[in-house]
C-alpha cells in the first residue's frame, strides 16, 4: 500500500471511527415489548421504567407509540432488559402553556408550563404502582399493562 492510500485510510479512520466495540463484560439482554392501555385505550406518549429488584444492578426504559405499544432499552434502542424481576413504573406528563393570569416567573421571565399528569398517580411509583415483570432469559418478554383508575 503506498502512502497516500495509507494516509487517506487512516484519516477516514480517524474521522469516520472504527465502531463503537460492545463491552464483553455487559449483561445480556432479551427482547421485551409490550403494549399500555388506560381505561381500554392506547396511552401514546408514556415512558415505561423498569427498576430492577433482583440481583442486576441496571433497569430498562421505553416510550409508548401511538398504539400504546414499547419495546425497551438497556444499553442501546430497542436491546431490551437484563434477565431478571422488575418493579415498573408508568408516567406521562404533558406541558400546557400557563394561563395569561398566571403569575410571572423569577426576574420577571414569562410564567413556566404547567406540567399536568394523564395517568393516575400511583403508576409513576414504583413503590405502588402494583406493576411488576419478570424477564427470562432467552425469550422475548411480552408485557401488557391495562392501567385503570
């Protein structure tokens, strides 16, 4: 290889990078997917967290579409969870614009949105939430959440 195709090779390497190599130690982790319903309806918009209670020291997260349904992440999009029990815990939050009347902020800023929960609150804690899931090793988890008031 003469110099220059060795030089061009090594710049692409320096600015495109080699790839991000997968730490050989990390957990394995297994598909899991599942759907969110409130009162029978999709919740679109939720953030699903999974808290690990047994041995794993790390949880998952996912975001609901509009069918209501998430796939998980660990590590990276969509990898899903590490084997083992989870507490889980379901929010979504929506900002609202505050009022003409509402009172400015601090310096005299425009007022803050008003943050407003859309589900009850007792599913954004894990501690009471009543949600819980069990995660195998070497199947995909399916998980349905059918939230009510």
């Amino acid at each position: 290889m003469n110099a220059r195709r060795f030089g061009c090779l090594m710049l692409a390497l320096v600015v495109f990078g080699c790839g991000q190599a997968v730490d050989p130690n990390r957990p394995k982790t297994v598909p899991v997917t599942g759907t969110v319903t409130y009162n029978g309806e999709p919740v679109e918009g939720a953030t699903v967290t999974f808290i690990a209670t047994s041995g794993q020291a790390r949880g998952a997260v996912a975001t609901t579409d509009a069918s209501g349904k998430f796939s998980a992440t660990t590590f990276e999009p969509g990898d899903g969870a590490i084997p083992g029990s989870y507490k889980v815990m379901i929010a979504k939050t929506v900002l609202e614009p505050a009022g003409p009347d509402a009172a400015p902020g601090l310096d005299g800023e425009e007022p803050s949105d008003i943050a407003t929960d859309m589900l009850p609150a007792k599913y954004k804690d894990a501690t009471q939430s009543g949600l819980t899931a069990e995660v195998q090793d070497g199947s995909e988890t399916v998980l349905t959440f059918e939230l009510t008031d």
